[in-house]
C-alpha cells in the first residue's frame, strides 16, 4: 500500500516513528473502545456485556490486521501492558490501562452480580486479555482463517466455560454459519 504523501512530510508532522506509533494506537484504541462498548446498554446482564464487548473487539481487530499485527509485533503483554522495548511507548500503555480498567469494571459488575467466578477482577482481566491475544494471535497468523464471527463466538464460549458461574457456563454462543470452503 502506498501513499501520496512523503516521507519528509511524515517526519515533518512527527518527531519520530515512536510518536508515529503512538498517533496510530491512540487513534485505534479510542475507535475500539468506542466501537466494542457502544449500544452494550441494553444488555443488562453485566457477564453478556462483557463477552458481547470481547466479541466486538475481535471484529474490530479482524477488521484492522495490520494494526493488530502490528500489536502483536510490538512485543506487548495485553494483560499487563508490559513489555515493550525499544522506543519509548508510555503513551500507548497508558491508552491500553485505560482500557484494561474499563474492562476491570465490566468484570466487578459481574462478579458482584455473581454471574462470574468469585476471583480478584484484576487476575480475572489479565486472563481474559491474555485469552484474547492468544486467540487473535492464531487467526492472524493461520494458513486459512475462520470468519471473524466464528473466532469471536469461540472465544466467548470459551471465556464462558472458564469463568461464568457454573448455571451461567451452560449458556453457548449461537453458532455461526461458516461460508463455504472454509474449515
């Protein structure tokens, strides 16, 4: 892919590629949190909410892979947001705690409920995170790739059955029909 505007021009508008990375990220993390948590209000159960807002961010990845490679590339430790070298990228971790608090008060709300496992939310965050990058880390890097809508129900089922209560854990994503020719 190329672009009509030059190098000189993009060094001129920023001070390097740290701040190039950090414009990206900043501008991507602002549209995921906005697109995984809008028109979730109508959902009142707190655990649905959440798994809902987990499958939006693997549309959303999918539908940005070289952001997510990109991601993936950095070295980053989603759980945490740990673990980046290199150029100084504080910044983007600060955009990505953002994010994981976010997250931290979707699975309060659902342990407080009792629709999760009672365990601290911030280790229950960590392992959901980590779940979605280990996900997303093999659709993006396998031979032929399922749809988006599969890999995000397979993920909420599985994020179901680790830590819903168990009469919750029961509940399964409606299958999606998978385009033909695919696995």
């Amino acid at each position: 892919m190329s672009s009509d505007v030059s190098l000189a021009t993009v060094y001129k508008t920023f001070a390097g590629k740290g701040a190039i990375y950090d414009a990206v990220h900043g501008k991507r993390m602002t549209e995921l949190i906005e697109f995984s948590t809008g028109s979730l209000g109508a959902i009142a159960s707190p655990l649905e909410r959440l798994l809902a807002a987990i499958a939006k961010q693997v549309e959303y990845f999918a539908s940005h892979p070289n952001y997510l490679r990109m991601h993936i590339r950095d070295g980053l430790s989603w759980a945490t947001a740990s673990g980046i070298s290199g150029i100084n990228r504080e910044p983007a971790v600060e955009t990505w705690r953002a994010g994981i608090a976010m997250m931290t008060a979707g699975i309060k709300a659902a342990t407080d409920a009792g629709e999760m496992v009672p365990m601290r939310p911030e280790l229950l965050t960590q392992l959901m995170i980590a779940a979605l990058q280990v996900w997303l880390t093999s659709w993006i890097e396998a031979e032929v790739r399922e749809e988006p809508p599969v890999v995000a129900a397979e993920l909420v089922d599985f994020l179901r059955h680790a830590f819903a209560q168990p009469d919750l854990s029961s509940k399964q994503t409606p299958p999606v029909i998978k385009a033909k020719g695919r696995r």
